[in-house]
C-alpha cells in the first residue's frame, strides 16, 4: 500500500488508516477485532486512530494489537469526559483521559494524540494545548494535533502549535481543502481524513435512519454526482474515497469497519490510486457550482 511521509513528523503512514469509532460503537467482539486489524496490518495498513469517546475502542485495540506496537502509528483523541466526573475540556480531566487511554491500549506511549473537536475560544485560552504539549515532554505521546473542522481548525493550523491536523474531507465536505488545507501544507504539518467517503450516506437510495449521515444526504441530494448512480456500490465508494486520497496535501485518509473483509476491499479500492485528473476536477467544479455558503466542515 502507498505510504505518505506525515508532514515533518518523519513517519511514513498507510494512505489508508483505520478508524476505531466503528468497532467501539457496534461492541465488536476480540475475536473479530483481532482478525480485522491482523488482517490490515499485514496488507499494508500502519496507522490505527481513536479516540476516548468510541467507548471500546481503545480496549479493543490494546487486547488485540498491542503486541504488535511496532508495526503501526497510534493516534487516540481527549477532550470528552466519557466516565470521568469532570467537565469536558477541563485540563485535569485531559491528563486523567491521556493516562486512561495509555492504559487501554497497552502501550507507554502513542504516535500523535488530537485534542478532539473543542471549540476556537477554548484553544485560545490555552490551558488544553499546555497539557498536551506536557504529555509531549513526559513522552506519552510523540507529536501533538487538532482534530476539527471550520474556523476552529483553522485557528489550531495557523497557532503554529500542532504537529497534526486531523478533519473531514469528502465528496460532500470540501471546505477543508481551501480553508484548512493549504495552511496545514504551509507548516508541514500531518494531515489525517475523517469520513473520507462520507459515511457512504447514498449505499441504500434513501435517508438513512443515523442522523449522523443525514447532513451528508441531504447535500448529495444537491450535487447529484453521476457516478452515485453505479450499479455496484463498491464502484462508487470507490471513486468517492480516491477522490479523497487525490486531493494534494491528505496523508492518510482513516476508514472505519467492523468487517474484515470490507478494509480488504477497501484496501484494494485504495491501491488503484489517484483518480484521474477530469474525474477529480469534475467533482470539484460541482462542490463549487452547489455548495452552500453554510456547507462547513462536518465534526
């Protein structure tokens, strides 16, 4: 599988990484999770990212893969209190949190840890940057990122204090790659995608019945991409996350699954590389034709 070097971290990640929000929410079992992740890392795949809040998540990887810590990069995420009697963002709460998921994964330290999705006012009071970048020096993590979207990323980017940069880009959720993006590029920071095929909100021909994907439907309702119209699903969401992985200055774009056969079709999807450059561009010029001036990057 391609790999990308992360900004100026010096790590050279997957163009594909694997997202743990799925298997937390769906209560994957060990079993399939060690099949799932064993199976992914031995077809390329070196980048695992999760977070805090994704309820099991972070146990499950520790169970299943910890034993093999050398042969992927870590990315977790704090922020959200998620069992702890503190209030989100409070700084005593993002040690207890680092701390807790250093636990869960069974590791002494990860590769980057993102605060996850506070708002603009709160990192520029600072106190949560100030406890990340100590958990830097303490060496539980190696490098220090943001994971957002909109104006608030946009803050994280230009402070010059993050190494990574994780947010949403995908055929329904573009504004990153003119507001955020380029910045990101400018200071050599990683850059990690969320949602890179828009949670494949179109798979069923109707509204699905998950909120969390009803934003994304309702915009393809708007742009109408022909290629949504593919008789084979996979022949969509392939296009729909190449077109991802195309867009300059992405390093890793993070897929989430409880399935082991879906990563390796999604692996192989990636593997056909960049689409070509008037599939790309006619996607773009439809975002630019349709998009609202509200369409703003999806936490």
């Amino acid at each position: 599988m391609e790999k990308r070097l992360y900004g100026n971290t010096g790590m050279n990640v997957s163009v594909l990484g694997f997202g743990g929000a799925e298997i937390g929410f769906s209560a994957a079992t060990v079993e399939n999770v060690d099949k799932l992740l064993g199976s992914a890392l031995d077809a390329g795949l070196n980048v695992i990212d999760t977070a805090e809040c994704y309820k099991i998540s972070e146990e499950l990887i520790g169970k299943t893969v910890s034993h093999r810590r050398d042969d992927y990069y870590l990315f977790t995420k704090c922020g959200h209190a998620s069992g702890f009697e503190h209030a989100d963002w409070d700084p005593e709460l993002l040690e207890l949190s680092i701390n807790r998921s250093l636990e869960r994964l069974q590791t002494d330290y990860v590769d980057v840890i993102h605060l996850h999705s506070c708002s603009e006012e709160i990192l520029r009071r600072g106190e949560v940057i100030e406890v990340l970048q100590r958990a830097k020096q303490q060496g539980k993590t190696r490098f220090i990122g943001y994971s957002g979207d909109h104006k608030a990323a946009l803050y994280a980017v230009q402070s010059g204090l993050f190494d990574s940069l994780e947010t949403s880009i995908n055929i329904a959720d573009q504004e990153a790659i003119e507001l955020t993006i380029p910045e990101a590029l400018r200071r050599n920071m990683g850059v990690v995608v969320k949602r890179p095929i828009a949670n494949a909100a179109w798979r069923s021909g109707q509204k699905p019945t998950d909120s969390y994907q009803h934003t994304y439907w309702d915009r393809l309702q708007q742009l109408k991409y022909e290629f949504l119209e593919a008789e084979q699903l996979n022949e969509s969401v392939g296009t729909a996350l190449r077109f991802t992985l195309s867009i300059p200055g992405v390093h890793t774009a993070i897929v989430g699954t409880a399935n082991p056969d879906r990563w390796l079709e999604n692996a192989k999807l990636a593997n056909q590389g960049k689409l070509p450059q008037a599939a790309f561009d006619a996607i773009r010029k439809k975002w630019l034709e349709v998009a609202k001036a509200d369409w703003v990057g999806q936490g």
